[in-house]
C-alpha cells in the first residue's frame, strides 16, 4: 500500500527538521507549566471551571482591548481598576491553567483607533497624551498580576512590532520617558525604548508574568504561505526578524509566531482567495523552518498561537468554515508535525478565533453543541492522553521536594464580607475574606460560592495556593465573581475552606461564612 502524499510529506517534515535542528535549543523560561508540548485555548471570564470539565488543556487565554483612553478599555471591565486581570488569574490558577493574556490595546485607542490601521499606531506612537494613558494601563496590569503572586504571560501587541520594523526598526520615534512614568525615566523615546519599557515594569511590579514578543509577518512583508520561497530566502528572513528583535534591547521570554487570524475557508468565502489560504505540509515544514532560525538566533522558545480551529466537516458558512490546522497537528500523523516543531523551538501552541464569524471550539450559535463539532477538544485530550512530546530547551528537573502535609489543624479567625448584599444578574459579586491565624500556618485557601441548591458541589472557586499567615497578623483574600445572565436566584452561600499545600487534607472549613441574594 503505497503512502499517502500529505502523509509521506509530513514524514519527510519530521525527518528533515530533526536532522537540521539547532545543536543548541532556547531555554524553556522559568515558570512555564510543563516539560512537554502546552496545548491551550482561547476562553471567557469566569469559563476555567467549564474548560477544566472538558479538556486536559494546560493554557487559556484571553485579549486585552478596547482601548486605554475610550472608556471601554480592559481595566475599566469587571469592577474596573484592572480587577479583570486578578479574576483571570485566579480562575485560571484555581483550575490548573496558565492564564496568557494577548495585549492588543494600543489600536483601539484615540486618536488612532478611529484612522487607517497602520496609520492609526503611529499616530498613538507619537502623541505623548496617549502614550502616557496606555502606559498607565499596562503598569496598571502588572501591578495586578503581580498582586497574584502567580506566573502569567503578557503577549505584547500583535502586529505593532511588525509594522514598526517596515518603518524605522528599533529607532522609529515612540513617547516613552516623555509620558513622566517615574518608572520610565532615562528611557530611550523609541520603538526600543517602549519594548524596554514593558521589561522595567514587570521587573518592577510583576517579576512573575512571563513577557511575550509577537513575531509578525507584517515585519518581513512576506508571508512564506504564500510566497512559497527556497530555503535560502527563508533563512535570510528569520535572521532579519532576529537582528530587528535584538536590536529592541529588550529581552521577551517567550516569542509568540502565527499561522492566520482566520479559517482558510473564512478566506475562501468571505475573502475571495480562492482557497489559497489552506496550509499544505510544505507550508507547515517552511514555518518551521523559520521559527528554527529565529528560536536559534535570539535564544527564546515559541508559542504558536491564534490558530484557527475551523476543519474539514465544516460547511463554510458564519462561525462554521473548514480549516485544516486542527488535524493536521492535533489528528492522524499530528505528532510526526507537532515533533518537528517542537525541534524548531515551540513549546506551545494555542487554539482560538480572532474574527467574530471566524470558527469557535465553544457553542457561540447556541445549538448546545461547540460550533466546530468538538473535534478540537476531542483531538486535543487524545493527543495530550497519548503524551505529548518532551521540550528538548527544558532546565533540568530537580527531585520535587515533598510537601510536609500538616496533621493539625491551625486556629485562624476567618471573617467573610460580601460588599453588596443583593446582586443582579450580569452584576459581580464580592467577597473578601480576613484571615488571621495564631501562629504560622502554610496553606491552601479556598473560597466558594454555591448557588441555592447546589449541593457539595460550588458553582465557583477561586484557591490561593502557597498562602503563608503570620501569627496575628491579618491577611485578605478578594474574590469578584461576574454574574452569568441566566443564573439562578435566591440565596448564594460562601463558604471557606482552608487545605493543607498539598490541596488534599481539608484544616479549617466554614460553611456559612457569607451570603448574598441573586436577583
């Protein structure tokens, strides 16, 4: 039986890249969640727990838009002051996530957000007004994720880099020391200046979130899907994308890279081009190609990320376009392409739409079923089942220490308080939670909310792990909980656990801490 071609192709894809692959792989970055391939997808506020339920996925993510001086912007949702962030974090943790956040701010505020695109950055690029609000707001992220006390990971601006290295590169004139952000001072006022920018700031406020530099085709201007070039050419464009990185100063841990912001059959429809969007193994073995010469030269691992979900079974109409991403690196001969690009230096790939029509691994239509089928999910847990493949660049393991499980229980004063006694539905529910213990005590600290009649079983949780208390010295944990539309009315409890680090052996419960009514 003779081999089929797109099979033999992505055979001779795997052969080819594992014999050309660098003698030296980028360091996985301290922090990252796993010593094998991360899978992880895009997801909503408050969705970790309906995710967890449904997948072995190790990362979600989610935008951070709408602008930093229009009223709208990503600190002004959940309770506004950037509380949309700590949520995040801390749904995500509690279910045994990375949360990533992708930063795709800067186009959508003013003046810019309402010209041309490029246009529109460069002209927030340049005005000092502006730059200081959207600064404020990214020192505003990593003050709340460093609150966290947990690893996240900020994908800095898509396509802003890339459209700044078609300009001016790394000298291209950008507000930065000029906004008057104290922590700003002495900075270059340049493209260079606002990546060192982002670097000053998590190492100021949030030495935890891992920093992503997005690695754009609009810095090349030469999409190698389409333009299908030799090797020669496309080494010649990693070591451009390389020189234009190193020449920001800024050292990112991560290098996010894309394939599309849509299905192929979203192009073939809505766009018009024919069906010349569909990836074959050989566009797959030249981006990989690529990213090797990238991962090589800057010495940092790669996150593919955005991936279109759309596939084969698909009928090409809104919310439900083919694409052929899902299977070929998640199905049939998907770890022969998931190997080489783990060769190439990617140690993550994430799935989620971009566009509002574009395919979704989630029920956007409202039929009860996810809108592609749930052949991302399905494919996603049997490869993560298989066994993902082994990162290569990863830091040696060192035995895990055991944790010493504490057999008697602390004494600790819990006080619960809800700040708004009635809440509507699409409202957010607040609680914060005093503890103060006798002496010092590690733990895990659990609040959970419970829905009138839910049994044992809380409708929501948010865990603060590794929590240290001090003998008499009071401590306090927020939980912000958004309210769905359709939640049920009635009497919602709190309760509040407190569990050994191991998050087995349950040490103080109080099962009627707090309550609030859902109206």
């Amino acid at each position: 039986m003779r081999t089929p071609r797109p099979l033999l192709l992505l055979l001779l894809l795997l052969t080819a890249l594992t014999a050309a692959a660098p003698a030296a792989h980028a360091s996985v970055p301290a922090g990252w969640p796993s010593d094998r391939l991360v899978l992880g997808a895009r997801d909503e506020e408050n969705g970790a727990g309906i995710l967890r339920d449904a997948t072995r996925l190790t990362a979600r993510y989610h935008y951070l838009s709408g602008g930093s001086n229009t009223g709208a912007g990503w600190s002004k949702w959940t309770m506004g002051g950037g509380s949309f962030v700590s949520s995040f974090v801390n749904d995500s943790v509690a279910h045994g996530f990375l949360p990533v956040f992708s930063l795709y701010h800067l186009r959508e505020t003013l003046p810019g957000a309402g010209m041309e695109e490029v246009a529109g950055f460069f002209a927030n690029l340049e005005n000092r007004d502006t730059m200081t609000s959207y600064l404020q707001d990214v020192r505003l992220f990593f003050q709340k994720a460093g609150e966290t006390g947990q690893t996240s990971v900020l994908h800095v601006e898509p396509d802003l880099w890339g459209y700044i290295q078609r300009r001016g590169g790394a000298a291209e004139t950008v507000q930065v020391a000029t906004t008057g952000l104290s922590e700003l001072a002495g900075l270059p006022n340049t493209a260079a200046g606002l990546a060192q920018a982002f670097v000053r700031l998590r190492d100021t406020y949030a030495p935890k979130v891992l920093l992503g530099y997005h690695l754009s085709v609009w810095g090349t201007g030469e999409d190698i899907a389409l333009s299908d070039p030799s090797d020669e050419r496309i080494d010649e464009l990693a070591a451009a994308s390389s020189a234009y990185y190193k020449a920001l100063g800024a050292k990112f841990d991560l290098i996010f890279a894309e394939q599309s912001d849509r299905d192929a059959g979203y192009r073939e429809v809505r766009d018009g081009d024919g069906g010349a969007s569909f990836w074959t193994p050989e566009d797959f073995m030249r981006q990989a190609r690529y990213l090797r010469g990238v991962s090589a030269t800057t010495a940092r691992s790669i996150v593919l990320w955005q991936l279109p979900v759309g596939n084969a079974s698909q009928p090409n109409t809104p919310k439900h376009y083919k694409d052929n991403r899902v299977q070929t690196l998640l199905g049939s001969g998907g770890d022969a392409v998931r190997r080489a690009y783990v060769n190439a230096g990617v140690i993550g790939m994430l799935f989620g739409k971009a566009l509002p029509d574009a395919t979704c691994a989630c029920d956007e239509d409202g039929d009860g079923q996810d809108d592609d089928g749930g052949l991302f999910k399905t494919l996603a847990n049997a490869a993560t089942a298989a066994g993902l493949e082994v990162l290569p660049g990863g830091p040696a393991k060192k035995p895990a220490k055991p944790v010493k499980t504490r057999t008697s229980a602390p004494v600790v004063a819990v006080k619960a308080t809800v700040l708004a006694p009635r809440v509507g539905r699409g409202g957010n529910a607040r609680v914060n939670v005093r503890l103060t213990a006798r002496s010092t005590a590690q733990v895990v600290v659990a609040i959970q909310l419970y829905r009138p009649g839910a049994g044992t079983k809380p409708t929501y949780q948010v865990a603060f792990r590794g929590q240290r208390l001090r003998g008499g010295i009071p401590r306090t944990f927020k939980l912000s909980y958004a309210v769905p539309g359709g939640a049920q009315t009635g009497r919602w409890k709190v309760k509040v656990g407190l569990f050994d680090l191991n998050f087995k052996k349950l040490l103080v419960w109080r099962p009627a801490a707090a309550a609030f009514y859902v109206r």
